[in-house]
C-alpha cells in the first residue's frame, strides 16, 4: 500500500443510486488512477446482462478495488462498500 494523500475519507458511489452507479464509480476511480486492464469494463456495462456477464463484471470491480488498495490507499484505509456505499474508508480496530 501506498500513502494515499489524493483522496479523503468517504463515501465516492452512493449505493441509494443502485449497483451500477456505485460499480462506475469503482470503475471511474481505479481507470483514473492507471488500473491496466485489457477490455473496458464500461463497453460491458451496456451489454445485455447474463449470469457470464454479471460474473465478469463482478470480477472486474473487484480487481478494480484490489488494484486501488494496492496503489490509493494508505496502511489505516480502504477502498470497499459499506453498508452499499462504495468508498475510500479508515479501518476499524477489531
């Protein structure tokens, strides 16, 4: 992880707006951000949906997230969902 002194705390993908507002955002972000990835995650999104297609996606996002965790976020964050929302978030002692 790196020092994340780009982005503050909170909430980036309101989930009230539904799962493909926040997974855009997701998306949005790590793209920003130089996340390689070879086939365009937005040119999937408006195919029509089956079980294949929404696995790939999902897949997609969460490479997405890891790829932000590893390269935007510091050592006390996280990139991820709480509670739907998709955000940049501090870590909770356990």
């Amino acid at each position: 992880m790196t020092e994340n002194n780009k982005y503050e705390l909170g909430c980036y993908g309101d989930g009230s707006f539904g799962p493909y507002h926040t997974m855009r955002k997701v998306f949005e972000i790590a793209l920003s951000e130089g996340w390689p990835v070879e086939i365009t995650p937005f040119d999937l999104m408006d195919i029509s949906r089956d079980d294949n297609l929404v696995e790939t996606i999902n897949e997609l996002e969460n490479n997405a997230i890891d790829y932000l965790n590893e390269h935007c976020a510091d050592e006390d964050h996280y990139w991820g969902y709480e509670n739907g929302d998709f955000g940049y978030w501090e870590r909770e002692e356990e």
